[in-house]
C-alpha cells in the first residue's frame, strides 16, 4: 500500500482525529490530488474529471499540482485549454488556408482535440458550452478518434484524452452537459474548500516520475478477479448506480491504483478506493444494511428436556459433532487465506459508505420534491437563423444580398481546391492565366449563418369574472404571481390580461419588471360576466405584435370556459359561446404555445373544447391551490 493510500485511509477512520470537520476537509484535497495522479495514468480510460470550483487559489493549486505530475508522467502538453464558443473548424479541424494557397491543393489542419492525444482537454465554464462542442468532445472520448469531414476532404485523426471539466457555476443546477458527466470517472467538489483546509504544502505527495510512467505503461498488464468483479457489481446496486460506463470507469481506476502500486491484480483495497472515488459520489441511494440472521428455532417434536436426554446417546452426539467441525476445517484450511465474494463485497461496501457525499440524502430529497422541472418551458426562446447576430452557425452557399454576410475565408476556402482545375481549363481555352490571382467563382461565395434565440413572452390570461371569483381567483391569483417570479429568474417577459364585464383588459404590457407585475395583479378586481371572446382576441393581438418584435410568444389562459358575454357586449350564454369558438378558430391559425388551466370546481366540456378549439394543452384542475396551478402550468408549457 502506498503512503497515499495509507494517509487517506487514516483520516477516514473518526477515532484517529479530533476535528472531524477539518479531518474530512483534508480527505477531500487527498482525494483531489490522487485524481490527478490518476489522470496522468491512464486519461483517456477514465474519462477525466469534473471539478466544480470558481476561480480562486484552491482551484489554481490543484491545476498546478496535475500540471506537475502531468509533466512528472511523461505529458510534453499536458493541459491544453478549450475557448469557450470555439468553432467547429478550430475544435476538429478544417482546410489549413495558408498551406493550400501556396500549394494549391487542399491541405488539412489539427483541431484542438487531435492536438490533445495523450494529454488532457481543460474545459473552463463546462456548464456554459455549446452543446454541439460537448457532442465533439463525447465522440472522440468514446471513439478514440476524429473524423474531419469539410470541404470534400476526409481524415481520421487518431486522439485519446481525458477532459478536465470545470464547473464555475453559480447556481445550484448549473452543471456541464450530462454526457460529459457521464464519460467522466470523477467528480470533485473544490467549493467546500479554503486555503486554511489545505496543508502547507503538497511536496510529500508528489511521486517520483519513473512510478508514474511504469504505471502508464503496465495498466493493460494489471487483471481484475471475477469475484472482485462480482464484488463491484454488488456494492453499485447497493449504492443505486446503474451505469455500465460508471462500472467500467470504476474498474479502469483499480485498475490504475494496482499499477501505481506495482501490482499485477486489483486488491480489495484498490477497490475500495475506486468506489470511493467513483461510484460513491453518484450514489442515488444509501446501502442498506443486511438483515440480522434469524435464529432457526427446533419444532415442537424435536425439543426434549435435558433431563430426559440418554447421556450415553449425548456423548456419542458429541464426539460425533466434534469429528464433524474437525473434518470441516481441514476441509478449509487450504482456503483460509481467501476472501468469499459476499465477504469482499461487505469490505469495499463499508469502505462506499463510508465516501458518500454528506449531504446525499438532502439531495436526494430535494430532486425527490421537484416533481416538475424547473424553470418555464421554452425558457431561452426559440432557435432561428439569423444573419447578423449570434452563435456562428457554420456558412451556406448563396450571394451576399439582402443584408447577407459574405464570410470571405470560406469563400477562399471553397475556391481554392479548384485552382489547379480551373488554371488548366483557362490553358485549354488558350486564356492568359493571372499570376498571383485566385480564380473565385459564383458558385464559391459562402455566406454566414448566426443562431439566434428570441427571449419568451409569457403571457397569463386570467378570468377575473363573477364566477371565477367566486371559485378560483384567489388560487389563480397566487399561481400566476409564482410564475412571474420564475419568469423573473429566466428573464423572460411577462405580461398579465384580464377580462371581466365586457372587456379584456392588458393590465400589465410586455415587462421584465416583477414589482410592476406583483403590483397589477394584487389590485385585480373582480365579478362580472365572462366576456371570453374578447380576451381570446386581445391576447393573440397582443403576442402576435411581441412576435413581430423577435419575441417567442406563450399564452396561458387561467378560466372556466363558461363565456356569458357576447364580442358585442351583449349578454347570453349561447352567443357569447359562439363568438368564443369562432374567436378560438381564428386564434388556432397562429400555432402560438398555449395552455389552457381549466379552473372550474369540476371540469366541463366547455372548457376542453375551447382548448381544442386554439389548439392548447388542456388541464383541469378542480381541487389545486397555487402552488399545484403554477406547477402544472410549468410542467404543462413545456409539453406544449
């Protein structure tokens, strides 16, 4: 066992520190700096790391500690930085613009990730990158390779890393993209941690650089028993981890912990540790303990007081019994040094346990509370293409016209694979043939494209009428004004119409503002009729003018559908009906997300087939308070 090893286990056990806080602390760095020890065995097996920690001087001395042993373990590179927003063509690589113009002839270039075989990817901000950048990365973890596939060129690069994920942010459900979580063998917590927690120094736990290179290098040497396999498998159930990919990397780091140490299989011991650092901080559940053994007890025939017993027949038993127990132990003397699979497996189970995350099960509580996600459907706006502004969207054939970008390096791009075509045909042609010149034509120009994302408008729709008021606003009123402040969170916009009498009125335009809004719904009246139609109108105007502005529209009605005033004014239910319905038909022609919340005391038709009618996802809900009525609407516009 390696002093590492040693020190670790050493903190683990209560009785041999008197500040368990500060104990536990220091664990925590140990553990850190054996990841990065690890990393540098084997990057690509094990997928890398996710380190959720802000900058500051925690986070920095852990980067130069795994720079150190990077370097120690052979890496020329070792942490190559990933830009946030990087393009497709500096992440995977392209045409190499600078080499094909003087040659005239193709030539490709290495993106980022070919540049990082046997090295490590740093990915500052990881909660923040693009998901086509993560779907890269994922596939060149998974595959060992990248395929360049541009401008009618093709190669296959071979690359193996290991991603150094850091997870900056703020929130507590910002996290990376879950597949990289996924591919990763390690997740580290640096947060919880101050510059008072760290030792004064890490010059003790630096190995020798001759250790970590024949650990690199004898790793494919190093077996795994199936009853240590056995053994793993039961203590993920335990823990409630069912991914083959979290096995896999738990495996490949015994792996690396026995050729660190120098030895040809994994121990008990090394996996302890890989549990502990793999599959105990995914655990989704705490291990059970086995249920005590129940005593067998003998049936009412077989009992027999002592004094009836012949002792001739009890000393013939015994003597039989104690030839019996001597036979079984010679039996299993050979095997008393082996370790049953149920045994080894009760050993690193104690050893998990002992490594999950404090504060599990209050997580695990709180994930089981959120009974819908959250945050409002829809929540970043729609996705278009646009020609101006946003995230590059790679280019498309076409002329710089009608406010279209001409993006002239992949013009240049485009073009000059042919050069020595089109050189030869001007020579044919018996044309002079211009020295210096890049013969560019239609056919090449290459426009940009930018992905935008409009922001959302909410908009709540509420029956402020004498029926509704008698039943419902209250629990509407509630509702809605949770739903403005997650709109508030999501920086969406929001707006508020009620209708009641024989208008509908927009009491709160378009709006950021979540002290604007608290205020016009806390003063909404109510009682009169249900002029239905007239707010089907007014609210589809409305967020057909936001969407003429770039804004994605979302339109959620809080009523009972029972409409008792007509478009005119008049009253009467069966006109005023009619009018809805032809309002609704109307309404359905702009496809806008809608949700209708049927707030009757008991659910009616009227109101499911109104729903129907626009074309929004109905729910009824007769017996919800404010609480139920915002998280059904949340859940029920991200369906939409």
């Amino acid at each position: 066992m390696s002093k590492f090893n040693k020190h670790i286990l050493s903190l683990e056990n209560p009785e041999q520190s008197q500040e368990i806080s500060k104990s536990a602390k220091l664990e925590t760095w140990l553990r850190a700096l054996q990841v990065a020890q690890l990393l540098v065995i084997n990057p690509h097996g094990l997928g890398g790391v996710i380190v959720r920690a802000r900058s500051g001087p925690v986070r920095d001395r852990w980067l130069a500690y795994l720079n150190t042993i990077a370097q120690l373990g052979g890496m020329r590179l070792p942490l190559r930085k990933m830009p946030l927003g990087i393009s497709d063509e500096n992440l995977i690589g392209g045409i190499d613009l600078d080499q094909t113009l003087r040659t005239g002839k193709a030539v490709l270039r290495q993106g980022l990730l070919a540049q990082c075989d046997q090295q490590l990817l740093l990915m500052p901000m990881a909660e923040r990158v693009e998901v086509g950048a993560v779907a890269k990365v994922v596939s060149a973890l998974d595959n060992g390779f990248i395929s360049i596939e541009r401008d009618g060129q093709s190669r296959r690069i071979e690359s193996h890393f290991g991603v150094v994920a850091l997870d900056e942010g703020i929130e507590d459900d910002e996290h990376p993209n879950e597949k990289i979580r996924q591919r990763v063998a390690f997740l580290l917590n640096l947060d919880i941690l101050g510059w008072r927690d760290l030792p004064e120094t890490d010059d003790d736990f630096v190995p020798d650089s001759q250790s970590l290179q024949d650990a690199r290098e004898n790793f494919s040497n190093v077996t795994v028993s199936e009853d240590s396999l056995n053994a793993l498998v039961g203590v993920a159930e335990q823990l409630g981890v069912i991914s083959i990919r979290a096995l896999n990397l738990a495996i490949n780091t015994a792996k690396c912990l026995a050729a660190f140490d120098a030895e040809d299989e994994v121990s008990s011991l090394h996996l302890q540790r890989a549990i502990a650092l793999v599959l105990s901080p995914r655990a989704t559940r705490m291990p059970q303990s086995a249920p005590p053994e129940e005593e067998e007890l003998p049936s009412e025939s077989e009992e027999q007081p002592e004094n009836e017993q012949d002792p001739v027949d009890q000393e013939q038993e015994d003597d039989k019994e104690e030839q019996e127990n001597q036979e079984d132990q010679e039996d299993q003397e050979p095997e008393s040094n082996a370790e049953t699979p149920q045994a080894l497996e009760d050993e690193i189970l104690e050893a998990a346990q002992a490594a999950i995350p404090a504060d599990l099960l209050a997580r695990l509580a709180d994930l089981a509370d959120l009974k819908s996600p959250k945050g409002m459907g829809g929540k970043t706006g729609a996705v278009k293409v646009g020609r101006m502004r946003g995230r590059p969207l790679g280019n498309m054939p076409g002329m710089p016209e009608g406010g279209k970008t001409l993006s002239i390096i992949d013009t240049l791009r485009a073009a000059v694979p042919w050069q020595r075509v089109r050189r030869a045909e001007m020579l044919a042609a018996g044309k002079t043939i211009p020295l210096g010149k890049i013969m560019i034509r239609k056919e090449d120009f290459r426009i940009k494209r930018y992905q935008e994302r409009t922001q959302t408008l909410t908009m709540f729709i509420v029956d402020a009428s004498g029926s509704s008021a008698m039943h419902r606003l209250a629990e509407a009123k509630g509702a809605v004004e949770l739903l403005l402040a997650e709109c508030y969170i999501r920086r969406d916009q929001v707006a508020v119409m009620s209708f009641r009498g024989s208008t509908a009125e927009l009491i709160l335009a378009p709006t950021r503002s979540l002290v604007k809004a608290k205020r016009a719904l806390s003063g909404l009246p109510g009682g009169g009729g249900t002029p239905l139609s007239r707010a089907i109108d007014e609210s589809f105007e409305v967020a057909s003018a936001s969407m003429r502005k770039g804004l994605s529209p979302a339109l959620v009605f809080l009523t009972d559908g029972r409409a008792n005033i007509a478009k005119d004014g008049s009253p009467g239910r069966p006109k005023a009906m009619e009018d809805a319905q032809q309002s609704a038909r109307a309404a359905a022609y702009y496809s806008f997300k809608s949700l209708w919340i049927d707030t009757s005391p008991q659910a009616r038709d009227e109101g499911k087939a109104m729903a129907a009618l626009l074309g929004s996802m109905y729910l009824p809900l007769p017996n919800a308070g404010a609480n139920e009525v915002s998280q059904a609407i949340m859940q029920g516009l991200k369906k939409a």
